[in-house]
C-alpha cells in the first residue's frame, strides 16, 4: 500500500539478526549431513526416504537465501538490489509449496499403506514417487512465479525495502485463490488423511486388543514432522491473508491500521517460518531410527552402529501386513454380508 507507512516492532532486527544466523548455521549443517546420511546410507533406502531428501533438499535452498535477510535486518534496509530481493522472496515461496505439496504426499502415502494396503503395493515404487517428487518441484517453481511480480524494492524515508509493491485488486484476488489452493486446501487434506489413519488404527488396535508401539511409531515421524510445519507456517500464512484482504480496500488511508496489523504479524510470525527450515533434521533423528543409524554413520564412519531389524523399512512393511491382513478379513465379512441379502 502506498499511502500507508510500515510500523516495524521495536528490537525485532536484533531478534531476527540471532535468530537468521542461528538458523542458517544449524540448518545448513544439519539439513547437509541429512542428505549425505539418506543417499549414502548403507544397505538398501526406504520410499520414504525419497521425500526426505526432497524436503531437506527444499530446506537447504531456502537456507541460502538468509544472508540477505541477515544484512537487511542490521542495516535497516534493503542492500542485495532488485534481483536478489526478488530471487530470495521466489525462493521462500518455492520452499512453502514444495514443503507442503511433499507433506501432502507423504501424508497420501501413509493413507494408501495404511488404508489400502494392496493398492499400496502395485503404485507405491521408487520410479512413481521420484516422478512424483519431480512434479512437485516443477509446479512448486511455477506457483512461485507470481511472487516475482508481486515483490520488489520500495523506497520509505530515504530507506529501500523488498517488500510488497502493491498489486491491482484483481491480482490480489489470484493472490487469494492462490493461497487457498496452495496451503489451505493441501493443508485440509492432510488433516483429512491423517483423521481416517487414526481411525483406522484405532480399530485396529480394538480388534487386536492391544496397541502395538512399533504401528504408532511408523506414521509418528511424519505426523511430527506435519505438525511442526502447521504450527510454523499457519501463523504466517494467516497475516499474510489479512493482508491481501486489506490490500483490496485500493489503497485508501482509513484502511491503513488493518494493513499494519497484519504486516507487523507477518514479521512477528516469520521466525517460525525459517526456524522450521532446520527443525526437520533433528525430528528425524530424534523419533526416526533409521534416519538416527544414518547419520550417525555418516558422522561417525568408523563406529559401526548396529541396526535392530534386518529390513530397512521394516516398520512400514510390518505396517502393510498387519493392516493388510486387517483390512482383507473385513473387507470378506463385508462381501459375506452383502450376498446373504
């Protein structure tokens, strides 16, 4: 908005400071022994894993882009030039897409193992899910074009931001739709999967009469990993929409506190956002055994780490044969019934 002038929170560059730089030196460290640890791990990779590299993938470059952001918030302004401003801004709003598109799959690849095992075992092969993880980075690229329209440098008291240029209200209303469809929406169906998982397992668990820790522990990682990545980025993605909803008011100064509001939460929430860019790591170091044995092989080559299964996905393969067994003898009481009508 033009007409209207940005109230910054008072010691939130000396915040932003610490924290970009933290960030940046954790999660480029982590997210890098991560990718190293999956690729070069011993013995044969999980499905899984190919969305882990994915992710941490989408994670390191985005990490990249902090330097600038780092330098923006100890000079006051604005010094990398257009093209960086606009680079670094496309480059965080690849990372949302790509993260929440890949959360989505992997959510998706849960339901199908867990909901409809057989299914599960014709489509869920390593060619499918790389060509899936393909798509996901070329229509997360495409998605991020319209930032590069959106966002540019703006002057303000003899000082240069990379912020919002101001958009017509008709491209704040794709902006809108753009929002809904890209986090909303995905964010809605991973709920969705993850509602009929427990569900299910807890059926399970009532038929069998019992609760099988190791059952639990095969969708608690990406349940984790999916919650931290609600709790950083909804807060963000919330302002952002008062934002756009306020920009649609055409730029008139009554409407000016509203925008203000939303944009200062923008700043206040986006520490969640780069700090979720290195939180992926440890969740799966921490709750995910095979990630845990992966890196510390790759930290520590010389100790030999030893493995509690033959398998490398064992978890999810014992997963599969449980519930698939579940599933088949319900599915068959179902059949009975219906033909003794």
């Amino acid at each position: 908005m033009h007409n209207c002038s940005f109230q910054s929170v008072r010691y939130m560059d000396i915040f932003l400071t610490v924290l970009y730089v933290t960030v940046f030196l954790v999660g480029i460290t982590s997210n890098s022994i991560l990718i190293v640890a999956v690729i070069f791990k011993r013995g044969v990779q999980r499905l899984i894993d190919v969305f882990i590299i994915n992710l941490a993938a989408s994670d390191f470059v985005f990490l990249i882009t902090l330097p600038f952001w780092v330098d923006k918030e100890t000079s006051g302004e604005w010094r990398s030039g257009s093209f960086l401003c606009k680079a670094s801004s496309y480059i965080i709003s690849v990372n949302m897409y790509c993260t929440i598109f890949l959360l989505t799959c992997m959510s998706a690849d849960r339901y199908l193992a867990i909901m409809h095992p057989s299914v599960a075992r014709k489509i869920r092969t390593r060619v499918y899910i790389n060509v899936l993880c393909i798509c996901v980075w070329i229509l997360s690229c495409l998605l991020g074009l319209p930032t590069l329209l959106s966002i540019g440098l703006r002057e303000y008291n003899n000082e240069t931001y990379c912020t919002d240029v101001g958009l017509m209200p008709t491209k704040r209303i794709v902006s809108l739709m753009l929002l809904a469809l890209t986090f909303f929406f995905p964010l809605l169906s991973i709920l969705i999967f993850y509602c009929s998982i427990t569900k299910r397992l807890c059926m399970h668990y009532k038929k069998s009469g019992k609760q099988d820790k190791k059952l639990r522990k095969s969708i608690k990682v990406v349940f984790t990993v999916v919650a931290t990545f609600v709790i950083s980025w909804i807060p963000f993605n919330i302002f952002k929409l008062l934002v756009i909803i306020s920009g649609l008011q055409e730029l008139k100064q009554p409407f000016c506190l509203p925008y203000n509001i939303a944009y200062q939460g923008m700043e206040i929430s986006s520490p969640f956002v780069f700090a979720n860019s290195c939180a992926n790591p440890f969740i799966y170091y921490f709750f995910d055994g095979y990630i845990r044995r992966a890196m510390r092989q790759c930290l520590c080559p010389w100790v030999k780490v030893y493995s509690n299964g033959s398998s490398s996905d064992t978890s999810d393969t014992r997963l599969r044969h449980s519930l698939s067994t579940y599933v088949h003898v319900k599915d068959s009481r179902k059949r009975r019934r219906s033909l003794s009508f």
